[in-house]
C-alpha cells in the first residue's frame, strides 16, 4: 500500500497508518541512527565526567570538564537538528550565554560553564540514551522483517525520542529565553551608553570646547592691544562676554542632556512641564504619582518625554501634544500623543526603533499607535521601582 505524501505540522508528522510512507522511513532512519548516536554520545560522557572528576584535584581538571561540558551542548546541537529533520520536533535553541562569557575573564567562564544547566541536561541525554538506542536499534531491525508491525512500532518508539527531545533539549521554561533577554539587553545599555558618551564627548569637543578656545585666543589679543589700541581692546572683551555667554548656554544644555537639575530636585512633574514650555506647540502635560520612582526610571521616562516631544515639534505638524503619566500596580505607564499627521514608524528615522531598545534593556514596552493621517499616541510602560528601596512595590495610582 502506499501513502500520498503529506506536509507535517510544527507539532509532528501526519497519524500514522499502515502505510510506508515518508514519515515512516524518516523514523525509521531516526530509530536505527539512535545506536551509534547514543554510543558516541555515551563515551563521550563518560570520558568527560571521569576524567574532569578524577582530575579535579588538579588545577586542569576542572577547565577540562568546562570545556567537555560545551562540547555536551555541541552534541545536544546535533541531536536538536536530527530531531528536526528526521522526527519534526520543532524546539527552541537554548541561550548560548554560558558560552559568551570568556571576555570577563577566565573563573567567570569556568564557573558559567560548570553551573551551565543546559550542557549537564545535554549530558544526562547522552547518558541515559544508550539503553534506549540498543533497544531501538534492534526492535527496528526486527519490525522491518516482519514489516506490518513496522509504521506502528516506528510511530511509538520515534514518539518516546520527541518526549526526550522536548525534555531535556529544550529549554527549561522561560528562564534560558529570559537569560538569553537579558544578554542582549545589556549589550543594547552598553552601547546606549557609549553612544551617549560619544555624543557628550563631541557636543564638548565641537561646542564649549571650541568657544572656550576662542575666548581664550581673543582675550589674549585684547590683552596685546590694551595699551597701544584701547576701543578695539574693549571691543574684543565685549565679544569674548558674548561668547561667555553663548558656551555658558551650551554648558547648561549639554548638562540638561545628561541629567537635569529639575529632574533631580523637584521630580518628573515639574521636569516634564519644562520640557513641556520648550515645545513649539502647546502642549498639556497630566502626572499622577503617588510618589517618585527610583532614580533610573525617572530619568528613563524624562528622556523617553523629551525624545517624543521633540519628534512632535520636528516631524508632527502637530497643533497640540499631550503627556500623560501614572502609576498602575507595579508599572510606570506614559502616554505621549498629538493632533498631527500622523505616519509615524519604528524605522522611519525619528528615533522610535532606539527608544523601544532603551526601554526593552529595562523590562519595558513601547507601542506606537500612528495612523496616517493622525493622530498619534505612544504608549511606554516601565517597572516601578521605589526611590528608597530600589525594589517594585504593587499599589498605588489609577487605573489604566
């Protein structure tokens, strides 16, 4: 009898019938690869363990078992991606973090691979995979001479290999896709951070700097002609108080850029409403707290207002903005929107793509609602953080 060829689903092939069709011959194939797989898997194991232990008295034999226990996550690799092509298991790659940690210097690698739970799960497959591939290896052999029981037996036992997989290949409930999360949020705040250096660094470089160099040139020159040319002396001191003042105002931005005095002293009410007064439409601005959240998230919902602001000056075409803020449980919600033009994206160059980066590196949410044609409102959700303690605190505020 034959089968007409069906396309699997995620979950698995089609129900199995008495029929030798593909799914039967890629399980079968699975079924009597099990033996060799399960015998260099078992040795390796083994080998490792044995010597890693035995050594360990030594100061290689600790390093050896790190290094075995990634070369465990290779064969779990391997054993993921014949799963996949010949069984259809379809599971998520568990977090590679225990292996991109060699940059912080070497115990922080040997103690993240030795505490690696997904190379130990990796070896216990290996481990406990010999019996089970002798098994297979020789119940296919026999079903295949008494082939009617063969779609049937191939079904249950390539059935029992999924159960494995999913078990002990597959990432360990949401904590390694939360590790994994949590990598690359912090890549995302370091270059966030270097990035900011880099601009303070320039704003310095290009803006006071400059001035100041200039001042210095020019009051050298008025000193030079204080006695021989008086008026253009005082003409040059006039110029050099002008220029004081010009880079006094640069100073106080880039200072306000990094972190602003109102924020600090007087808190997000106040520090929104300034940045509020210095939009080019009007804008009401709404702050309901029951107090003030720790000091990163405060300065992360300020700079988070004062980005979307400035896009609704720049880009908008707006002729009134709104911020709202509040509390709700243990979240810090923001709610900027306008009456313009709408169109706004996540790739359209106005920075959104950056802030939903920064606000995700802090277990954040931006959503961006922007129709064509407007309006626009933009949603961003922070964890509240107590200012005292440092720690989220349920309670408090009003209702989303």
């Amino acid at each position: 009898m034959t089968m007409s060829p069906q396309v699997p689903s995620n979950d698995g092939p089609p129900p199995v019938r008495f029929a030798f069709g593909r799914w039967t011959w890629k399980e079968v194939a699975h079924l009597l690869s099990n033996f060799p797989m399960a015998v260099v898997g078992f040795v390796y194991t083994v080998l490792m363990i044995a010597i890693g232990v035995g050594l360990a008295v030594t100061v290689v034999g600790l390093p050896l078992l790190a290094a075995g226990l990634q070369g465990s996550r290779l064969i779990g690799r391997a054993e993921r991606k014949r799963a996949r092509k010949l069984l259809g298991v379809r599971v998520d790659e568990p977090s590679p973090a225990a292996l991109g940690r060699r940059d912080e210097g070497f115990f922080a690698w040997l103690w993240s691979s030795l505490m690696d739970p997904v190379a130990w799960r990796s070896a216990l497959y290996s481990f406990v995979r010999l019996p089970w591939g002798i098994l297979t290896f020789v119940v296919t052999l026999l079903c295949l001479v008494l082939w009617p029981a063969l779609p049937y037996t191939s079904r249950l036992m390539a059935n029992a290999d999924r159960a494995m997989v999913r078990g002990l290949l597959s990432p360990s409930d949401d904590l390694e896709r939360r590790i994994a999360e949590l990598e690359s949020d912090r890549g995302v705040v370091v270059d966030t951070a270097a990035a900011d250096l880099r601009r303070i660094e320039r704003d310095l470089h290009d803006g006071a700097q400059a001035r100041l160099v200039a001042l210095a040139m020019g009051l050298g020159l008025a000193k030079e002609k204080l006695t021989d040319d008086p008026e253009a002396a005082a003409r040059m001191v006039d110029e050099a108080h002008g220029e004081v003042k010009v880079a006094l105002q640069e100073l106080r931005d880039l200072a306000r850029g990094i972190h602003p005095a109102v924020l600090t002293d007087r808190g997000l009410d106040a520090a929104l409403s300034a940045i509020a007064s210095r939009c080019t439409v009007p804008v009401t601005v709404r702050v309901d707290l029951p107090g003030r959240p720790a000091q990163a998230i405060e300065g992360i919902a300020y700079f988070t207002v004062s980005e979307l602001l400035q896009n609704v000056s720049k880009h908008s075409a707006a002729t009134r903005a709104s911020v709202d803020v509040w509390r709700t449980g243990d979240r810090l919600l923001l709610q900027v929107g306008d009456d313009g033009r709408g169109g706004a994206s996540m790739d359209g160059g106005t920075g959104m793509a950056g802030l939903a980066e920064r606000l995700d590196a802090v277990d954040g949410v931006f959503v961006l609602d922007s129709p064509v044609g407007g309006p626009t409102t933009v949603t961003a959700e922070l964890p509240w953080r107590d200012r005292e303690t440092g720690r989220s605190a349920a309670g408090g505020g009003r209702a989303a």
